[in-house]
C-alpha cells in the first residue's frame, strides 16, 4: 500500500471537511471525506488497465451539502423508509420526521449523511470515523455512539464496517448509498450493465415505497434477476413492480452467511462488480428520479445513470416480524461489514 493521503477538501458550519486517499499497489484509489463518512470515490481498472472512479460522486464539497441523492453517503441510524414516520417501542410511540410523503426516509434531515465525523484512527489501508448522536435527534431515542470504517485491500476490495452503541433501546439499520456506474462515464445511463442477485426473493413495495412484508419467489423479473439480466431489458420490462418506479427501488432476501450476494458487470470497460454483506437484505435502487439540478462531470443528471447496491435490513422492518433486526438494545453493540470488490475481465 502507498501512503494515504489527506487534504483540505471543503468549509462546514466553520469545519475543515478532508479528503483521505487511499491507494494499493494495484493502482486501486479509495476516497472518502469526514462530512456524512462519505465515499467521493473508487477508483478500478479496466480490460484496458485504465482507472476510473465508478462510484458517483461530485466535484466539490458544496454540492454535497443537502446531497439529495445521497451520493457515497454513509446512512443512518435507520436506512430506507419507515412507515408513517413513527414506530412504538418499549410501550412508547415515537414521531419522525416525515421528509417522503407520510413516510420517514433516510432518518430525515438529521441523519448521519450531514452529520460531520471526527477521525478516530487512520492507516495507509483504512480510515475509522466517528460521531456521537444525541437521544431526541430526528426523533428516535438513544445517545448514538457511531464509528464507520472505510478500508482498501491489497488486491483492490472496497470494506466498509458499521459499529453502534446506544444508551437506551432504539433502532439501527445503516447501509451505505454509493452508486456505481462501471463506465467511469456518469452522464450515461447503466443500459448496457448486467445486474445479478443471489437472492431469496423480492421485496414488492406499495406505491409510496414501503415493502410489503411478504417475500415475492415466484416472478419472471426475480427469476431473470436470479440468472442475470441486461438492466436495459430490466428497465423496459412490463412487471408490475417495475413499472411502478421505472426501475429498481426495492428490498432483496438474502441467504444467511452468504460468500458473495451477486454481481454487476459492464462488458464494454470489462469491469466487473462482486459485493456480499452480513447484512441480511439488499435495497437495489436504479437512479429512477431524475434531479436536473443535480449536475455530475459537468452534466445534468440523466436517468438510470447509476446503481445504489445498498445492505441493510428491509426498510420498515419495525413493523414487521423483522422487528428485532433493526432494535438495538440498551448496553448491546451493532456490528455489520460489507464489502466491494471490481475486477477487470480480459
């Protein structure tokens, strides 16, 4: 591993925000800032060896700010959608902020995406960022103790490690929302990508977003998704779901302790995209909505320009039977690793 790198990379609220660089001696760069521990980059090669970041991500700090795509955003303390913006725990009800129709989405304004970390430690291979979030914050209870942890392997893995301590029973559930784009070129959509899950089933989601509570096996989309699909072929698809969102914004099962959850591939560059997690769910959302506000390489946002692979446990899981999945007790310690890893095929 080279040295890492750390320099100045914006201003908030009277903050110094850096940029630490990490590169191995693959010529694999990872890149990530301190504001909301964000990913501003993941730089692979291709069948060429030629490098290029295929996460999304700005230019300047700025644009980060009110980042409403949540570009390499780190999320939480509860990722996706909860329903009516309020859940009961411990005989008690509480109210969230409701920032997607009825819904709570992302934990509202005041989740850890805007929230400034501080370097707890950092090597030439990884970096661990830290935050503390206080009880009452966006709605949810519990003084957060919340360390994330960014690392480049040798051969070129992107890790990412969650740990959470609470002081009183709350709920937990953070992913990490970069999308990839295997172009390197992100005013182009990922027509030309093939997307692969090994799953147990979909998720189907009512109209505002919210999972259903039951697992989908059995249609031809998740079968095609099973064995691989061309996401052109995706997107044109007639499936109900589908069309619901003009893509993909949906929770995946996983297999428990699985060696790797699928794989996303871009033949022209030869890049090729494995990813597994401890996590037991997968939110796969396909950059349905279009923001022309939002400008990436100096464009304006194009749709399906990028593909947010995203663990966690199913959004809303507090009021289903998935409930003890997403609640942290009081004195317990949350735990969860995911990792990256692009190749390049000859």
């Amino acid at each position: 591993m080279k040295s890492y790198q750390k320099d100045l990379f914006g201003e908030f609220q009277g903050q110094n925000i850096f940029r630490f660089t990490f590169e191995n001696d693959l010529g694999y760069r990872l890149s990530v800032m301190n504001y909301g521990a964000t990913i501003l980059e993941y730089q692979t090669p291709d069948k060429k060896g030629q490098f290029a970041n295929v996460i999304l991500g700005f230019d300047q700090f700025e644009d980060y700010i009110g980042n409403s795509p949540k570009h390499g955003a780190s999320i939480g303390p509860v990722a996706g959608r909860i329903a009516g913006a309020s859940f009961e725990l411990g005989g008690e009800t509480y109210h969230l902020e409701a920032n997607n129709g009825q819904n709570c989405n992302h934990s509202g304004s005041t989740g850890w995406d805007s929230a400034l970390f501080s370097v707890e430690s950092v090597t030439d291979q990884e970096i661990t960022l830290y935050t503390e979030r206080a009880d009452g914050t966006g709605g949810f209870p519990g003084n957060l103790k919340i360390w994330v942890t960014y690392g480049l392997t040798e051969d070129g893995e992107l890790e990412i490690a969650y740990r959470v301590e609470t002081d009183q029973d709350t709920l937990v559930n953070p992913t990490n929302h970069s999308y990839f784009n295997l172009s390197g070129n992100f005013t182009q959509p990922i027509h030309d990508h093939v997307f692969q899950i090994n799953h147990q089933g979909i998720y189907p989601i009512h109209p505002d977003g919210v999972p259903l509570h039951t697992v989908d096996r059995e249609s031809p989309i998740i079968q095609h998704l099973y064995q691989a699909m061309l996401l052109e072929d995706l997107f044109k698809d007639s499936d109900p779901q589908i069309r619901l969102v003009d893509g993909l914004d949906h929770p995946f099962a996983l297999p428990d302790g699985h060696e790797n959850a699928g794989f996303f591939y871009h033949q022209p560059s030869g890049r090729f995209l494995t990813f597994k997690s401890e996590a037991p769910a997968l939110v796969v959302y396909s950059a349905n909505f279009v923001d022309e506000t939002v400008r990436l390489q100096g464009q304006p946002m194009v749709q399906h320009n990028g593909l947010a692979i995203e663990f966690q446990t199913v959004p809303d899981a507090i009021h289903s039977n998935q409930a003890e999945k997403v609640i942290l007790r009081a004195g317990q310690v949350f735990t969860s690793k995911t990792s990256y890893h692009a190749i390049a095929k000859k």
